[in-house]
C-alpha cells in the first residue's frame, strides 16, 4: 500500500491534464531550416475562440515582400533586416499556404533556423521565431524573438517557439515601415493589401548594408500575379445590383473618403462590409429622416 498513494497521484494528474486546455499543432510546411505551424487551444473539446479573418488567400510572392520590408533595431546596431534572407522565400511559401488553411481560431507559428560554423567545430546557432494571424484586413506579426543565439543545451530537444509570447521587454525595437504600424514591442500591424507589397523589394545583407541583389523573379509570373490581384480587388470591390439608394449613397460617401485619404485601406473595408450587411449606423453613414 505505501507504493500506492505516489501511483494514485501520478495518475490523477495525468487525469487533470486531460481536462485542462490542450494546444493542438499541425504542421504546414517542415524543412531542416523552416518550420511553420498552426496552432489552436482545445477547452472542453472546443476550439477556444479567436475571431480572427481566416482564411485568407496572400500569395506567396506578396508574403515574401512583406517579410522583406520588416526591419529591426538593436542596442549596438540601426536598422537590419528581421527575416534571414537565406529563409525569406521558405517562410513566405509556408506562412502563405498557412493563411490558407488556417480557420478563425488558429494563430500561425513559423521560425527559421540559420547555422555557421566558426572555428571548424564549433557550430554557431541562431533563430528567429513568430507568429501571426490575418484581422480586418491587416497581418498582424508578433516576434518571439529575431536572430537569437541558441545556446548549446536548448539543441537537446528540436528548438520550437513557446506558446505565450515572452512578457519581457525584448532586445530589438521593430521600425514599422509604410503600410506598417508598431502595436506593443512585439508586435506589427501591416496593412498587407497597400500596392508596394506587388512589386520585388531589395534585400539588405545581414551586415545593414543595402545588398545590389535584388528579389529575382519571373516577370511574367508577377505580372500575373498582379493581374490576378487587381481583378480580385475589382471583383470584391463590385455593389451588388440589389442595394437599396441609402446603401448607395452610403458607398458613395465612404468612396469619397478612400480618395480623400481620410480612412485607412482597413477602415474601408469594415465600413464597406458593413454597408453591404445594411448595418449604415454602424459604418457611420445612419440614413437621414424623412
């Protein structure tokens, strides 16, 4: 009996963590430097909810623009790029096909791993790790960490970001760039839809400096791409033929607004959503009394 009770514990908590929330991974994309990954709390056997706006369909090309555009800061250095430019394309590809296949309840996790050997035997490790969901028409891209030294004991186990982002002030300061907006330290909301994430962007080498290597591409391939992508944005952006005139005049407002640059890219689509569900008070446009 003395053996008993030690057993009858270890059992109850193996019981309790069953009954706990549970994090379910499913991997995306897996190579030897790239990892991207969804992720979603089971509770009661239920997805704990999230709301966010997935899936949602950003081509790979436009991902790796936007991952090239993000910069950061450090107590020693200005400006360098966040994302690894060896693993720039890889990310894209895994985060974009990880927007697709995400749901309202799935955050996204994805981190490179880039090594240089020094001194022969010594193998120098480093990682960037973040996650990111899609919400009003904005990614919103929260690091966990960028190009931090992985010390030799963590490569005991396959180096994977935590669940909660660190609650520690980080050691780099993001520099949002246009179309991008710094929300907490952490964090980048980046109106992923502006027109400069079409176009090739340059890479800058590790060292800060502007690199003479550019993005290369097929042109014909992003000339499709954008093609693709302008008709999209004409096919959502068509009234259906059924609006009601104060839902007419009401777009008509917001569209003057757009070319006035008084709202955002973001703020249009809500309100536009909302005009299209006839909700008019909500989007600011409530008809006038007859």
């Amino acid at each position: 009996m003395r053996g008993f009770a030690p057993l009858l514990v270890a059992a109850l908590l193996v019981l309790g963590a069953g009954c706990g929330p549970q994090v379910i991974r499913e991997i995306v994309y897996d190579s030897e430097d790239v990892k991207v990954q969804l992720r979603h709390t089971l509770e009661d056997d239920a997805k704990l909810p999230l709301g966010y706006d997935q899936p949602v369909t950003i081509a790979d090309v436009r991902v790796a623009h936007i991952l090239a555009s993000l910069t950061y800061s450090g107590e020693k250095h200005g400006p360098r790029p966040a994302i690894p430019n060896q693993h720039l394309y890889d990310l894209a590809e895994g985060i974009a096909k990880a927007l697709q296949d995400a749901g309202p309840d799935d955050e996204i996790v994805a981190w490179s791993i880039s090594k240089e050997r020094r001194l022969v035997l010594f193998t120098e490790m480093r990682t960037t790790a973040l996650k990111l969901h899609a919400k009003d028409d904005q990614l919103l891209i929260s690091f966990y960490s960028i190009d931090r030294h992985v010390e030799r004991e963590e490569r005991r186990e396959p180096i994977e970001p935590p669940l909660e982002l660190p609650t520690t002030d980080p050691a780099f300061t993001l520099d949002p760039g246009k179309a991008q907006a710094r929300v907490g330290p952490r964090t980048l909301s980046i109106d992923w839809r502006d027109p400069r994430y079409r176009k090739p962007t340059g890479l800058r080498a590790q060292d800060g400096k502007l690199s003479r290597r550019t993005v290369i591409m097929q042109q014909d391939t992003l000339d499709e791409e954008i093609e693709a992508e302008i008709q999209q944005d004409a096919s959502d952006l068509a009234i259906p033929p059924e609006v009601t005139d104060a839902q007419m005049r009401a777009f008509d407002q917001l569209d003057g607004a757009r070319r006035a640059g008084l709202v955002t890219e973001a703020e249009f689509q809500r309100r536009r959503r909302l005009i299209l569900q006839g909700r008019l008070a909500e989007a600011g446009y409530a008809p006038e009394p007859e």
